[in-house]
C-alpha cells in the first residue's frame, strides 16, 4: 500500500493506486499536467499541482 502526505501533512493509504491515478488524470489535469484544482478523498486534501501529478504518476 502507498501512503501519500496530503497538503496538511496528514498521511493517505492509497488503497487502489491505479484508480487514484486515474482519477487525478481524468479529473485533474489538462495536456498531461496537474491543473492547480484541489482532490478530496475521504477527508483528505490535495492540490493537483504539476509537481503533485507528476509525483503521483511516477508511483
């Protein structure tokens, strides 16, 4: 299981990486980049930088 730091410093178990990821491709990003929106799942917060897309893609 991954565990990932929201953007308050909390940690999330990423229980099913593939559908996170593409969930953050196809409602997070434009031309394959994050687009500054904010994801929240189960209380936890995260804003879609370029950075943040970037680090989830390569998990």
């Amino acid at each position: 299981m991954i565990v990932i730091k929201d953007d308050y410093g909390n940690d999330y178990e990423v229980s099913d990486l593939k559908a996170f990821k593409e969930h953050i491709k196809s409602y997070h990003s434009r031309n394959g980049k994050g687009d500054g929106s904010i994801h929240e799942e189960n209380g936890f917060w995260f804003k879609v930088t370029e950075e943040f897309y970037d680090f989830v893609m390569n998990l």
